[in-house]
C-alpha cells in the first residue's frame, strides 16, 4: 500500500491553488517507475506499476479526489503573462515534504485556449531521462517518479499523431518566481508574506526567524540560483526556456522541456526550437537568472522595507551579490573538473580558476569542441606533467593549447594539488556518459515506436555517470551530425 498525501501548499493558499480533475483516460498505464526514487520515498515500485498504483499516483485512491491546479504567472521570453498557471498540470498532493505533480494530465482552467492539456510520450521522457542525468551528477533538480501511458495520441512537430503520455514527477515543491508574481497581482499581500513564511519554512528554514525574512529569502534564493546555473555551467547544460514561470524558489530545475547538454561547444549553443533569437543561449543562462531575479525582488519590495527607496537600495545589495555567488561556485565547479583541490584556498585563487574557464571556452569554441568528451579525456590522463597527447589530437591550437595547459599546471602548484588528488577530483567531475542529443533523440523515437529498451540502456549509463559502462561505449561520444541538433519543443 501506498501512503496518505499531505495538501499543506493547497491548504494554505486557496487563492494559488484551484481543485482540478486530472483526465486518466481508461485503459492507461504505468510503463515505468523509477525504482531508485521509489525507494527512496519509501514507495513499492511493484504496487506503483498496479492498476491501484496508477490511481494512488494520480490521485484517485481516495473517496475524494484532492488534485489541484496551481496558479502562476511568468515573464516568457521577456513578456509578462500575468495569468499562467498548471494547464496541463496537476498537484497530486506531498510525499516526506515534496510535491508529487502530473504533466500532461489534461485541461484545467489555465489550459491554453485551443490547446489540449497533453504531452507528447516522447517530451515527458525527455524530462525524466535528464532529470535522472542531473540527479545522477549531483545536481539538485525534479525527478520522475513514473511514466503513465494513456493510449491516446496528440499532434505536436507534424500532422501526424504521435502517443501521449503523463509525467509524475516529484520536486522539492513546486512554488516559482512567477508564483510571486501571481500573487503580486491577483491576490491581498497578506498571501504573500504568508508565502514567504510557508516558503522559508519548507525550503530555507535555517533563515525562517531572520529580522528581515522577505529580505533574506531574496538573498536565500539569489544563492541558490547562482549555484544551480554555475552547475549548469559545469555540465555544458542548456535548460531552455528560462522564464520566470520555470524557475523554482528551491532551487532545482525544473521545466527542463527543450534541454540538452552542448556537445560541439559554443557559447551561443541554443536548442530550444521556440528561442528564435537565442535569449537563453548557454552563456545568457547567469545574465537571465540574475534578470529573473530581479524580477523576484521586485514583488518583495514592500515586505522588504515600507519605504521604497530603502527597500530598493536593501533588494540592489543583495541581487549585486549574485555575480560574486555565481563566480565563486562556477570556480569551484571548474576547479574539481580541473583537477585543483580549492579548499580553503583564498580568493585571488579562485578568481584565477574563473578566468580559467573563459580560456577553456575559447579552447572548445575555437575547434567547436565536444564539451563532456574533453573534460573526460582530461580525467583520464595518463602523462603527469605532459600535455596529454589526446588532448593534443582534439585541438587544432596548439599555441592555445599549450598555454591553457600551463596555467593549468600552475594552479595545481600553487594550490598544491598532487597529481593522485587531482585524478580522484576530475574522475568525479567530469563524466563519461550524459544523455547524448542523438542517442536520447533515437531513445525516443524508439519508444513511441513501443521499444523502451533503448531508453532503458541510456538510463543506466547515466545513473552511474563517472564509470565506464562495458557495451555501453556507442553512449560514451557525440557522433559528428550532433552539431547540427536542434530539439524540438514539442512540450
Ligand atoms: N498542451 C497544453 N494544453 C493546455 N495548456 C498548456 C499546454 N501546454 C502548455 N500549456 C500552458 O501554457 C502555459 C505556458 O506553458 P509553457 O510553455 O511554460 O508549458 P509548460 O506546460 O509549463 O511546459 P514546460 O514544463 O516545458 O515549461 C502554461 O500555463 C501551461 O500550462
């Protein structure tokens, strides 16, 4: 059996949260659970996979159902909607503090008019197998629970059908910048200093009895949002669509709809094909989460201070902080993928190992390198103090090259770094297998086409991301037509 669900967001915030009947359309099924989660939330994965399972999963296994569509709104690519909120989304309710949610569950009273409250089988994959890949990499993000099959189909990249499916995902929770939004708009302000009480609570209670809460639950969330882009950053990940609407006050991804991981770099990589003029490009993701943020302080301003222009300079403070946050976790994300042992190590040398990594992206932009490949081959380094001739191989910049590498050196010295240290750093730091655009886009045709054990195979690659995987080598590299991928956002 299956454990009662606590509603304590839905409870609390009737005016951000509105009853709402998920559609299970009859004859639907759970073809995946992801039993490592399950597991963890104390869940049996062989129940989940029951017809009792599916209705546990959606809601539906008590006398009354206690499903709800939540309210938001979001600037989307710079323009503010002022009304968004799950229209194809349902909170099924909370499980040891974190929200159970379906996608692609059917229509709500936020559904886009004409639009049909699904999701295409092939996109509610792709956000399980990255959340899985991100997960598995140390990165705090919203994970699948299950993947639901519902026999019906829905039109997205041509006129032909393709299966539907549902997500049921879990997240830390499920409360965004454009929740605040929402609430700055539509509701009294007393829900929103209620939600940055329910929010610190439930996120960031080390700060919930500060003097100051709306100001240090700004603070709080700026932090974590820098070390989740820097995070990114590290991984070569581009999440797609930032809007304000995407972006989780926990700070965990979430939304990662058209994502993926750069394989030839360039720091204007973009695959979201609805981001025609590439506002969230790889190196836009700081500059936009700094720009959401800024949208964030500003409907914090008046529980910040009741005078505006102190709670304006009090909000500037903070969100100039962002840069320093976002430059001191990018330098130590960087230094274990370089082999650099940064603990305890003093500013200017942190600072040294963030300009390192504008050097390795001109090093990987100028031979259009593959991102996760040369990190990889760095870790696995065989000639000490030589540069590594398989590096040597990748670049066509031998000048570039060897310069890089004696900065590199030099930073091992002065952080006294040993060689044994560095290996162990960079082995897990740098994976070998990420899912792969081209190998994730087959992954997913095979499985609308009814064939789950492609993807099935990428899973366990990923989910042990720094070991070497014996008949899983196909996964380990990016063929070369991978330049020119583009995913679809057929959300
Ligand atoms: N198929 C759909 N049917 C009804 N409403 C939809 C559908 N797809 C998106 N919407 C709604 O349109 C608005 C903007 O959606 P957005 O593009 O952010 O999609 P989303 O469902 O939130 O997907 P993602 O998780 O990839 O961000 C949201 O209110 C969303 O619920």
């Amino acid at each position: 059996m299956a454990p009662t669900l606590e509603h304590t967001y839905a409870t609390a915030f009737g005016e951000l949260a509105f009853a709402a009947e998920p559609d299970i359309p009859a004859g639907s099924k759970v073809t995946w659970v992801n039993e490592p989660l399950a597991r963890e939330l104390g869940l049996d994965a062989d129940f989940l996979k029951t017809p009792a399972g599916l209705q546990w999963l959606t809601g539906q296994a008590g006398p009354e159902s206690n499903t709800y569509a939540l309210a938001y709104s979001g600037f989307q690519f710079g323009q503010l909607s002022p009304v968004l909120g799950d229209g194809r989304a349902h909170l099924v309710g909370e499980l040891a503090g974190k929200d159970l949610h379906l996608k692609g569950s059917g229509t709500t009273m936020f559904s886009r008019p004409g639009s049909d409250g699904k999701a295409p089988l092939s996109a509610v994959w792709r956000e399980a197998v990255i959340g899985e890949s991100l997960h598995a990499l140390g990165l705090p993000t919203s994970r699948a629970l299950a993947v639901i099959e519902t026999g019906e189909t829905v039109r997205r990249r041509s006129p032909l059908p393709e299966p539907a499916g549902i997500l049921v995902r879990v997240a830390a929770s499920h409360i965004r910048v454009g929740t605040f939004q929402f609430a700055a708009m539509q509701c009294e302000p007393k829900t929103r200093s209620d939600l940055v009480e329910y929010a610190l609570n439930r996120h960031y209670p080390e700060v919930k009895n500060a003097e100051n809460p709306a100001l240090e639950f700004l603070q709080a969330v700026v932090k974590s949002q820098a070390e989740l882009v820097a995070a990114w950053s590290g991984l070569g990940f581009v999440h797609g669509v930032l809007n304000t609407d995407n972006v989780a006050i926990s700070g965990e991804a979430i939304d990662f709809g058209p994502c993926a991981f750069i394989d030839a770099f360039s720091r204007d990589a973009v695959y979201s094909s609805i981001d025609r003029q590439g506002r969230y490009r790889f190196k836009n993701q700081p500059a936009v989460t700094r720009w959401n943020l800024t949208r964030f302080a500003e409907v914090l301003l008046d529980l910040i201070d009741e005078d505006p222009n102190r709670a304006i300079d009090r909000a500037t403070f903070v969100l100039e902080g962002f840069e320093d946050f976002y430059q001191d976790a990018a330098a130590r994300v960087f230094a274990r993928k370089f082999g650099l042992d940064v603990q305890g190590a003093p500013a200017d040398i942190l600072a040294e190992v963030y300009a390192l990594v504008e050097k390795t992206f001109d090093l990987l932009e100028v031979d259009s390198l593959d991102f996760t490949g040369f990190f990889r081959v760095l870790a696995e380094n065989e000639e000490g103090i030589e540069l590594p001739e398989a590096l040597g191989q990748m670049s066509s910049h031998s000048g570039l090259l060897k310069e890089w590498w004696a900065e590199l050196l030099r930073l091992r010295a002065e952080t006294g770094t040993s060689e044994q240290a560095a290996r162990e750093l960079m082995e897990q730091a740098n994976p070998v297998y990420i899912p792969r655009n081209l190998a994730l886009d087959a992954a997913l045709r095979a499985v609308e086409a009814g064939d789950q054990e492609p993807l099935e195979r990428l899973l366990s690659a990923i989910r042990e991301p720094y070991k070497h995987k014996p008949g899983c080598e196909d996964l380990e590299s990016a063929p070369e037509q991978s330049r020119f991928f583009r995913s679809f956002c057929g959300t």
